[in-house]
C-alpha cells in the first residue's frame, strides 16, 4: 500500500488506484448526500428517498456529464476510440451534463412517486454547490480548470500553498477551480439563508441555485483557457447564459402561475376538530375511570388531557396496574352507545365549511386516533358523512399519532402528496404530527384550557373558528410546515 504516490493518486495497492479526482467528487456526493438528507427528513420524506435521490441522480450525474464532454471536447476522437468514452478515471466530466442528468432522474423520480419537483430541488440542489465546490479540487489534481497565465507574485499569500501546482505548460496559471470553488460555497450559504426568510416561495432554492450558479461559471469561464467549445462559443457561458435568465426569470415570479400547481389536500383530525365530541369522550372516560379506579378525583384539565392522545395512553396514565385492553374496549362500547344519545355534534360552522370546500373543489380526508369504524358512527350521526370517502383511523397505521403515517396515508389514498397537504387538529400532539409529516398545520383551539399548549406546539396557523380555514387558503405560500 502506497499513499499518496503521485500528485493525482490519492492510494495505490497494487495495480488499484485510488485518484484524487474520484475521491473527491464521491466527497462532494455523499456530502450533498448528507444535507439533502437532513432537509428531506425536516420536510416528512422518509429515509430511502435520500437514498433513492443519490444513487440516481449519481449515476446519472455522472453518465450526463461523461456524455457532455464527450460530445463537446473532441467528438471524432472518441468515435474513433469508443472504449475510452468510458475510461472516466482518466479525468472529463462536465458539470452541466451532470446538472441535467440528474435533474432528468429527479423528474422521472417525483412523478413515479407523486412528490413535488420544486419541493425536491429546493432541497436538494443547493446543496449540489457544496458538491461541486469539493469536486474542484479534483480538477485542481488533474491540473483542470485554469485560466490564462499569471505572475508568480500571484500566488503570494493565502494561495501559495496551490502555488507549485499551478505551475502548468511552462507558466503559472491562474487557479479558476479555486474560484469556483469559494464562490460555490459562499452561493450555498446565501442561497440557504435567503431560504430562511419569511415569505420564501416555492421554487426560490432552484431558481436560486440556477441563478447563482450560472452567473459564477460565466465569470469563470471568461477566464479559463481549457474550456470546451460549441463553435467560436465557449460552451459552459452559452448554457450558463441560459441559466442566468431562467433562475433570473423564476425568482422574479415569472414562473409562478405554473409552479402554484392544484389546490392542496386537507386532512382534518376528527375528535375536537370536525365533531364535538368532549361531552361523549369525557362521561366516557368518567365512567369507567370511577368504576376501576376508586376515590380517583378528575379535573377540568384532566378531562381536556384527554382530548387527543389514544386510549391506551390516557388509561395508561390514570389507570396504572389495570388490563388496558379491557378499559378500551369497555370505554369504546359506552362511547359507542352515547353516540345514539346525542352527545356527539358537529363542530361549531364545520357543515358550512365543508360544503364550502366541496362546492370549491377541494379535497378532503380525515387522519384519527379513533378507529375508523367509530368516526364513521360519529359522521353518520352528525350526518356529515358524504363529504369524507377516506378515513385513516388507528386500526389503520402501525404507528400512530404523533407518528406521521396517518397522514401519509391520506394523502396517498388521495393521491396527493406531502408537500401539498394540510393537517388540521386540536391538540399539540397533531401539530407534532404534521410536523413530522412536513405539511402545513392549523390548529383549532377548541378548548382555552389547551391554547397554551397549542401556542408551545407552534402550528403554522392557529384558530378560534374553522372558518378561518377559508381565509387561509387564499394565502399564497407553499403548503407545507417549514413554508419551503
């Protein structure tokens, strides 16, 4: 084993090579990897779209860039030699082909799996400048991406130690891959900050990574003298050219009346939230509780806790040492009997809501800790069951709420998708769920007892009346909880 046995091999064992230029280019990978890993866990994806995302756009990544320089260096000489088309090792990747490529994968990507484009990519790209800020280097070790001749005087202080490298064909070269370089990860750090500001849209980390990036390889390549040309054009300012106008064009809004796309699902919680059903699930828990659990004495703010966690874990808490099961089926059955004794109501303006929502062609579902079966009872008593043909109740996920599969499921079953979805409840642990989901969360505060908890919960929107929800949707904003 050898390290480090020539300027642009890294290891050597045997007749295996470990070269710079591959070692940092799958650097700049798995550390763009990483990132955009973090942000689509933040935003509700779950953990093998990271994974499906970077071995895709990968490979495609590199197949795209292969094919852009071949096509775009010296054509003839490859067709006449087809085997080294593939000989990558030896150095020829272009980063615009690479940038395409992946973004075709990441297009066919979200339309097999119904995700958002832009929502992917606001994610996703500029974390590819701190890519291409690492896979620089690479060139630096192939003695790539230089510009026209300098003094030696040029390199004296903070870029001597590249000095002796750069000295290339008899002259020292200006050090473009080192610009680059620095300019990528100053637009990463620009580009993720602007993306922290109220009000961003959808589509602002793409068009800006666009914009950005474009604008930096112009500049660049203005200054290189080994570019690769489509004429008397160099070719990397002819695309950059392109992509200072569209990133230009799409943080200016001029793209908005596409991007803006259909309206987004809502998927309501049902307890608290569509039906009142306090008075039935407070006598319920009441009943019980005093029958099992002698002299036990409950609060206004014991019987507001009780409204939102499941069953098991409200009799867990007031019942310790008891069969739970056997609690939860005596509680479900007097539940069920109340519902014939109207203690279940709709929510106070919850029908002119809905039939609002029908009439504007909204989508709607209901995401529960109840079992379906029951919250269908309450619909039906209610007479509010034609609006909802899909209801994820708790006998229908592995993990309940807080969990973030109920709303999966709805929007799957709806056929919509998380970065388009709003959650509405009543209690922090819903917001909790649309928090892990990444869609958008309104909390109705039903109950003053819980406003607090609520406000410590932080939802996107908080509400006295479900008639907000109408105001809300005139909001224009992407509909998902980090508004990115």
């Amino acid at each position: 084993m050898e390290f480090f046995p020539s300027h642009q091999v890294l290891l050597r064992i045997g007749n295996f090579e470990l070269r710079w230029y591959a070692f940092l280019i799958m650097t700049g990978a798995l550390l763009a990897y990483f990132l955009t890993n973090r942000g689509l866990k933040k935003a509700g994806y779950d953990d093998d779209v990271a994974d499906d995302l970077f071995v895709g756009c990968l490979s495609c990544g590199v197949i795209g860039a292969r094919l852009w320089y071949v096509l775009f260096s010296d054509l003839s000489a490859y067709l006449a030699d087809p085997l080294s088309i593939f000989k990558v090792w030896e150095g020829g990747l272009a980063i615009h082909g690479g940038v395409i490529g992946g973004r075709l994968f990441v297009l066919w990507y979200v339309r097999k799996h119904n995700y958002a484009f832009l929502h992917i990519t606001d994610i996703v790209l500029p974390t590819v400048l701190l890519a291409q800020a690492t896979g620089r280097w690479g060139n630096f070790a192939n003695f790539e991406c230089y510009g026209p001749e300098v003094d030696e005087s040029f390199f004296d202080g903070i870029l001597s130690f590249i000095k002796k490298d750069m000295y290339i064909d008899g002259a020292y070269r200006m050090p473009m891959f080192f610009f680059e370089s620095v300019l990528c990860v100053l637009g990463f750090f620009l580009i993720r900050l602007y993306q922290r500001r109220k009000g961003v849209r959808r589509g602002d980390g793409t068009f800006g990574y666009i914009l950005w990036y474009g604008a930096v390889r112009f500049w660049i390549e203005s200054f290189r003298t080994d570019s690769l040309m489509i004429g008397p054009f160099k070719m990397a300012q002819v695309v950059s050219v392109v992509g200072v106008v569209v990133g230009l064009a799409g943080m200016l809004g001029a793209f908005d009346r596409w991007i803006k796309g259909k309206k987004p699902l809502l998927v309501f919680d049902n307890d608290g939230t569509l039906l009142d059903t306090e008075e039935c699930i407070t006598r319920s828990f009441d009943i019980v509780l005093k029958k099992h659990v002698p002299g036990i004495v409950l609060t206004d703010r014991d019987y507001a806790g009780f409204l939102g966690p499941t069953l098991q874990e409200s009799f867990e808490k007031y019942a310790p040492g008891q069969d739970v099961e056997k609690l939860v089926e005596e509680y479900r059955e007097i539940n069920r009997q109340m519902h014939f004794q109207g203690a279940v109501k709709p929510m106070k303006n919850v029908p002119e809501l809905l039939e609002w929502l029908k009439k504007e062609g909204y989508e709607i579902a209901i995401g529960s800790s109840k079992k379906a079966a029951t919250v269908r009872l309450g619909l039906e008593v209610c007479g509010l069951e034609d609006y909802f043909d899909t209801i994820i109740g708790v006998d229908d996920v592995k993990k309940h709420k807080p969990d973030k599969e109920t709303i999966v499921k709805a929007c799957r079953a709806k056929k919509g998708c998380l970065s388009n979805c709003i959650y509405v409840g009543d209690s922090a642990g819903d917001v909790e769920c649309a928090r892990n989901a990444g869609v958008f969360s309104i909390a109705l505060c039903s109950n003053e007892l819980k406003r607090q908890e609520l406000l410590d919960a932080k939802p996107n929107r908080l509400i006295d009346d479900m008639r907000e929800i109408r105001e809300i949707l005139k909001e224009d904003h992407p509909w998902t909880y980090n508004m990115m």
